[in-house]
C-alpha cells in the first residue's frame, strides 16, 4: 500500500495501473468500463452506473473501494427512505440527557447509492448537497464530509414503476454517466468459473492506495497539461451538442468542465502528462449524453441523447497533432 505526499506522474500511473489490475481479480471483462469510473473519481467527482440488474454494478463499486483503500457504504434507495437515513440525525442520550447526532452512510470515502431513482426528490436533494458541497445540513447545523467522499451510484434504465426520474440538475452533477453492458460468451464462463474456484460467494480485493494515496494522486491529475487547441475542442464539442437540431437542451459549461476533468484523469491513466483529443473523444458519450435533452416530439423515434454526442464527434474538427 502507497500513501506518498507527492507524486510523480509516472508514479500515479503505476499506481492506478495496479488499481485496474486488482478490480480485474473481482471483475470479470469491465477494464475499458472500470478504466472511465476511476478516471471519473480521480478527478474527484461521481458516477452514474444506469444498466440492468446482475452485471456487476455493486461488485464493482465494492470492489474499486477496496482497491482504493476507501471505507465503502452502500444505501439501498427506496421509496421511504428519508433525508435523515442517509446524512444521519439527532439522537436522545440517555446517559447524558443531550442530543448527540449519529452519522449517517454518506460519511464515507465511497458510497454506492444503490437505485438512486427509486427515492422521493426530497432524499435525492440531501444526496444532491453531499455529492455538490461535500457537506450536509442536519436541524441547521452543518458536516463536513471527510476527504475523499465519491459516490458511485446505480439506476435501472428500463424499469420505471415507482421511480422517481433524477432531475436535470442532480444528472449534472455526476462527471460520468456509463454502462456495463452484458459480458461475451467467453467472459459470462470466466464469472462462473472464478466462483465455482473460490467456493464462496465474497470477493475480497487487495488494497493497492489508501486515502492520503488517492488524494495525492488527484493532486497529480490536476498538473496534467491541455493545450488550448485540445481545450478548444472540448468545447467546440459541448457548443456543437447545444445548436444541434435534435436537441431541446444542449451540454451546459460544466459539461466542458468535466469532459477536460476526466480527459486529465485519464491521459494519467493512460501514462501521458497531457491530454490528446483521443481522451476528449472517448469521454465524450460518458461525459456529455446525459446532460442533453432532446426534443420531445423525437422520443417516440428513439431518437438518443447519445446519438446526438457521437453525430457532433463526426463532424467537430479535430485538433491536429502538432498543436497539441
């Protein structure tokens, strides 16, 4: 395990190498998936996983705070949870006769809401505070969450009865919206090979940062050089989705925001202290697709926020190599 105060770019992308390879020993076929939800956190935000039940969202998330070295919650979203079952709340002490206040799953390093959209606005809003000012607000007093807090959150995009569609502005606020997907022939034997060997159905995954780690390699991820050319481009792309004639409501500047944010994290990855347009191109999907709003009268012609991102990715200019 490695908690080094500074790194060098060499050394963060050894370490984060060497992440992916432990969630690998858990996670079946998911490395170019697993590879954006830790370049989303590197860049200290939070990410969507939107897929079908079974495809590895919760191991995933467990097994990538493992990895991390992080303290790993999980909140089963339903539709009575309350504001108070998530940031915590006020208790009686007998012994004392004051109210202490007991905290609740979001104090944590990462936390995996699970079905984030079967919960009422009014606890998805408390989360909405955690994840944007990494606080919360409980009877007019305020916590500071400890450092890092990411959360990985799960949403079934097929099944709506009793769901409650996130808003606009909480979708905003996840760097990364990705899917799983189902795994190949060969991939779906390896799942049920590697759980007949262990005998067990737990998976532990060794510790490869802790949470000083993290944090310095973030402060790596933040020297990453982009060239204004590579800058330029990103929002070239985010301005492109805004005047296409499909879209109500295009990416607004925090999704140029992200889509350099992650393209940082993960040129790091990736071994490189600068980002290429290669980087912003595959984020561009994860990045941008759900904060686009298409017209209302398409929906019926599945007409998709994604399509929209990748028919702008045809047509923006690309950046060239020498003035990266």
């Amino acid at each position: 395990m490695s908690s080094p105060d500074a790194l060098a770019p060499a050394e963060a992308t050894a370490l984060v190498s060497q992440v992916l390879d432990a969630v690998d020993t858990a996670l079946v076929g998911k490395r170019d998936q697993m590879t954006l939800v830790l370049a989303g956190v590197l860049a200290g935000g939070h990410v969507l996983l939107e897929d079908l039940p079974g495809l590895g969202k919760t191991l995933a998330a467990r097994s990538l705070a493992q990895a991390l070295g992080l303290e790993f919650t999980r909140a089963q979203f339903t539709p009575d949870l309350l504001p108070a079952d998530l940031t915590g709340s006020y208790i009686f002490d007998q012994h004392t006769a004051e109210f202490s206040f007991r905290e609740g799953p979001v104090f944590t390093g990462l936390l995996l809401a699970d079905e984030i959209n079967r919960t009422p606005p009014k606890t998805q809003s408390a989360l909405l505070e955690a994840m944007q000012e990494r606080q919360v607000t409980v009877e007019g007093h305020t916590f500071v969450l400890p450092r890092p807090f990411h959360v990985l959150a799960t949403a079934n995009p097929i099944e709506h009865e009793g769901t409650y569609p996130l808003p606009e502005a909480q979708l905003d606020r996840f760097l990364l919206r990705l899917a799983f997907g189902y795994p190949s022939l060969d991939e779906e034997w390896d799942v049920l090979s590697r759980r007949m060997e262990r005998r067990r159905e737990e998976v532990t995954v060794p510790a490869v940062l802790d949470p000083a780690g993290l944090l310095a390699v973030q402060d790596c991820v933040e020297r990453i050089h982009v060239a204004e050319s590579v800058g330029r481009y990103a929002i070239d792309l985010v301005r492109a989705t805004r005047d296409h004639q499909d879209t109500l409501v295009g990416a607004s500047p925090r999704g140029s925001l992200a889509l350099l944010l992650c393209s940082r994290a993960l040129a790091l990855i990736e071994g490189r202290d600068f980002v290429i347009p290669e980087d912003v191109k595959r984020l561009a999907v994860p990045a941008l697709g759900h904060r686009i709003v298409i017209r209302p009268e398409l929906w019926l012609n599945n007409v998709a926020p994604e399509s929209i991102v990748r028919a702008v990715l045809d047509v923006v200019p690309v950046p060239d190599a020498e003035s990266v």
